[in-house]
C-alpha cells in the first residue's frame, strides 16, 4: 500500500502538470471531475464500513456523530 501510495503522489501532480502544459481549463476540469469521482467512491467505502461495523463503539462520541451524519440515509441491517 506504500508503494501506491508514493506512486500516486509522485504521477498525480506529473499527470496534471503535463495536462496542464497543454491547456490549463482542461486541467482544471480533470482535477475537478477526478476530486468528484474521489469523494463518491469514499461515502460509498465509508458507507460500507459502518454498515458492517455497525456502531458497535460508542465511546467516541464526536467520531460517531459524523459517522451518522455519514449514514443518515444507510441505515444499519445487521442483526448484531
């Protein structure tokens, strides 16, 4: 995952640098539209996760609270 990781953020900014050289508005929609796609993938990956989990530590109250802002529309169906 290391490995990944330092992969995107050495070619991410090469990427849009070389998009960039051709036509900035067109860098700047590509980033745009590759932050949007970012964001949706995420709430349905966090959506996931606390469907599975389920809630089931409470003792961070401030972290459970933003998972439930989160989830107001998943609500959990585990019979835990």
């Amino acid at each position: 995952m290391r490995r990944i990781d330092l992969i995107c953020k050495l070619i991410g900014p090469l990427f849009i640098t070389l998009i960039d050289s051709i036509s900035t508005e067109v860098a700047i929609i590509i980033n745009f539209s590759m932050n949007i796609a970012s964001v949706i993938v995420e709430y349905f990956a966090i959506a996931r996760v606390c469907s599975v989990n389920c809630f089931h530590n409470h003792r961070h109250s401030a972290d459970v609270s933003i998972i439930r802002f989160i989830m107001k529309f998943q609500p959990c169906n585990s019979p835990r």
